[in-house]
C-alpha cells in the first residue's frame, strides 16, 4: 500500500513538472499536421512518373493480323505475255498475315530526359508549396503558445493581489472583534476577493481552452499541470529567408525545363525494329504458298510542324517567368512592410514596459501609504481597494506588455523566416 501512495505521488510530482517549449511544439505540430502525409505520397507518384519515363526506351513489341480477299491480283500474264511452253504464278485473291513487330527507340530528340527533369522540378515546386502552407502553422502556434504564456501571468499575478486582500481581510478581522472596524469593510474587502476569484477563473478557463487548441495542433494531449517555458529573445537577423522564395524560384525552374523540352519537338526520332510474319503471300510473291518472312531496319520520325508556335511558346514561358517575379517582388514588399510594422510594435512594447516600470513604483508606493492610511483611520477600506487595485493593473499591464513584446520578436521570426 505505502508502495502504490509512493508511486502515485512520484507519477503526481513528475506530472507537475512537464515542461513545453515552443519548439518542440513547432516539431509536433509539423508532424501531427495532416496535410505532411503528402510529402511521401509527392515522393512516391514522382519515382512511379520517372519509372514510366524511363519504359519509353523498353523494346516495345506489337502483334497484328489481317485477313483480305482482293478483286485484282497481279498478272504476270498481262505484264510479261505469253511465252510458249511457260506457266506464270498467280497470286491468290485471298490473303492473310499474323506479324509481330518489335521495336528499340534509339534517340528520341531528348524528350525523355526533358520529360525526367520536368517531373523532378514538379516534384519540388509541389514539396516546396507545402513546405509553405506548413511553415504558416508556425503562425498559429506563436498565437496559441503565448496566449497560454499571459494566461499564467496574470493567475500568478491575480494571486499575489489575493494574497495581499486577504492579508488585509485578516487585520480588518481582528479590528472587528476589537470593535475598531466595521462589518462592511469587512465586507467589501470579501468580495473584492470574489471579483479575484471570478477573473482567476476566467483566466484558467481561458488557459484551459488554448491547452486544448494545442493539444489539436501537436497531436499531445496536455495537462492542466503543464508548464509552457518562456521562449529566449534572441538577436533578429534583417534578412528574409521565407519559404515562399525558395517556391518562387522553383517556379521559375520548371519554366527553365519546359523551354528546354520545346527542342524536341522539332527533333528527329530514331528507332530500329524488327518485324516477322507468316501468311500468305510472302515477300516472295511470285511462290504463292503460305510460309514466314522477316523485315528488320531502322526508321526515324522527323515532324517540323511544331516550328510554327515555337517563338509563341517560348515567349508565353517568358511571361510566365516574368509573372513570377512580380510575385516574389510583391511578396518581399509585404513581408518588409509586415517586418517594419513588427519593428515598431517592438519599439512600442519596449517603451511601454518601461512606463509600466515607473507606474508600478509610483503604484506600489501609494499603495503602501494608502494601507498606514488605513491603519490608522485616515482612509476608508474603500478607497484602500481603489489603490490596491491600481496597482494590480499597473502589474497586469506590464506583464501584458513584456508576453506582447516577446510575442512580437517571435513575429519578426515567423515574418522574416529566420
């Protein structure tokens, strides 16, 4: 039994102290997105285009087979005339064929290699786009994450100001049985608590909920015990290095391949064959007997049709290129712009922490002239209230604003990629 209370209370202990960080949360949150599953199914559809690129030059075989009746046949009679004491063949009106043809594709204007690098470029700009929509998940999580970091702030605050009532509650307490104080102050001083309590509990409900939102987003269920750590500020680079730019030039690549494809359509094709049938006639026509034969050879296909929209399609790749960089002009704009903005909600937040500074101390000092104030008689539990809780929001206010200017660093990241 000791065993088992042991066992629990190491489970309860170890439980209280799981810790989170925010990159941990950014791997799990990749791992558990549903959308990441793709990444093996690009791969594989990629290996299996390149697999049937490559079957191209496989021997290719064909069977075919006819049988014709003919009204006219040749007539070594009509063509040579008669010769006395000589028989000419005649070919049969009636024929047939069963042939089988294999063919070996020897150069094919570098299609296929055009072909392979076309799929593997596809392949990339498809990884690439949802390396995109992967990378803004981080976006969601910063929201998430530090929203649970204020949370806790505040509790931990909204406790310190309840600890510091119900000191107060004690003193008035034991003025009241002394017949120095009255009933209502007590009273106010009590549900000053509540009002304490009822935003803790709006706060844990809060924290609640944005655990749970995690929880969805990384694929780990969280305790209510679980401790987000507090992300380290660090130095941002002024560089942007997002994934979208790495997109905007696959785009470009695959431009860059299907004007390199374009060359063989006006390339010649060669390939070797062999045919062989049996049937009748053979090559032989003059010996009208069925029996087999065999034709083997090269042959090649040279169309120069698609010379008329070459100029056409290559310039329509231009402009798509050129659309392309308008893109990624466009992105950089808006990411400086979205990174200047974010450089002065820093700037903004490091000022007003430093106010908050100056208004806790000034606070703080009131509060502790309004409580020998309240010692003494001068002022009522009323107006004390009214000073402790100036104060309190002086703190929530600097805490809001230290979560705010830490979230916004962690902006600047996410916006410029680093």
């Amino acid at each position: 039994m000791a065993f088992l209370v042991v066992c629990c209370l190491a489970h309860r202990s170890s439980a209280q102290t799981d810790k989170l960080t925010l990159d941990e949360c950014y791997r799990l949150a990749r791992a558990n997105y549903p959308a990441i599953k793709k990444m093996n199914l690009i791969t594989r559809a990629s290996a299996y285009d390149i697999q049937n690129a490559n079957k191209r030059f496989l021997p290719q075989v064909n069977f075919s087979g006819q049988a014709t009746y003919q009204s006219q046949t040749v007539n070594f009679s009509d063509a040579v005339g008669t010769l006395p004491g000589v028989s000419f063949p005649s070919v049969s009106k009636d024929q047939y064929r069963v042939q089988g043809e294999v063919s070996q594709l020897l150069y094919d204007g570098n299609n296929t290699r055009y072909q392979k690098e076309l799929i593997t470029a596809d392949k990339d700009l498809q990884e690439q786009n949802l390396e995109t929509g992967l990378y803004a998940i981080k976006n969601r999580i910063n929201n998430i994450y530090f929203s649970v970091l204020l949370m806790e702030a505040q509790l931990k605050q909204n406790e310190l100001n309840k600890a510091n009532l119900q000191t107060q509650v004690q003193k008035t307490e034991a003025a009241l049985e002394n017949g120095t104080a009255f009933r209502s102050s007590l009273d106010e001083l009590k549900a000053e608590i509540v009002n304490i309590e009822m935003a803790g509990t709006e706060y844990r409900a809060n924290r609640i909920a944005c655990l749970k939102m995690l929880s969805l987003f990384i694929g780990k269920e969280l305790q209510d015990s679980i401790q987000l750590e507090i992300p380290e500020t660090t130095n941002i680079q002024t560089s942007i290095n997002r994934p979208e730019l790495k997109l905007y030039d696959l785009q470009r690549s695959v431009y860059d391949v299907q004007r390199k494809q374009l060359r063989s359509g006006y390339l010649p094709q060669v390939s070797a064959f062999l045919q062989g049938a049996y049937g009748r006639p053979t090559l032989n026509i003059i010996d009208n007997k069925f029996g087999p034969w065999y034709v083997a050879g090269l042959k090649f296909n040279w169309s120069l049709g698609s010379l008329y929209s070459l100029a056409n399609k290559k310039n329509m790749l231009i402009l798509n290129q050129r659309s392309v960089d308008t893109d990624r002009e466009t992105f950089l704009l808006n990411t400086r712009l979205d990174l200047t903005q974010q450089d002065e909600q820093v700037k903004k937040f490091t000022e007003l922490i430093q106010q908050d500074e100056e208004a806790i101390a000034l606070r703080a000092a009131v509060t502790r002239s309004a409580e020998a104030q309240l010692n003494n008689g001068v002022i009522t539990i009323h107006e004390y209230i009214q000073k402790v809780n100036a104060e309190h929001l002086a703190r929530q206010n600097e805490l809001l604003h230290k979560i705010q200017l830490l979230q916004a660093r962690y902006n600047q990241k996410f916006i410029s990629g680093n």
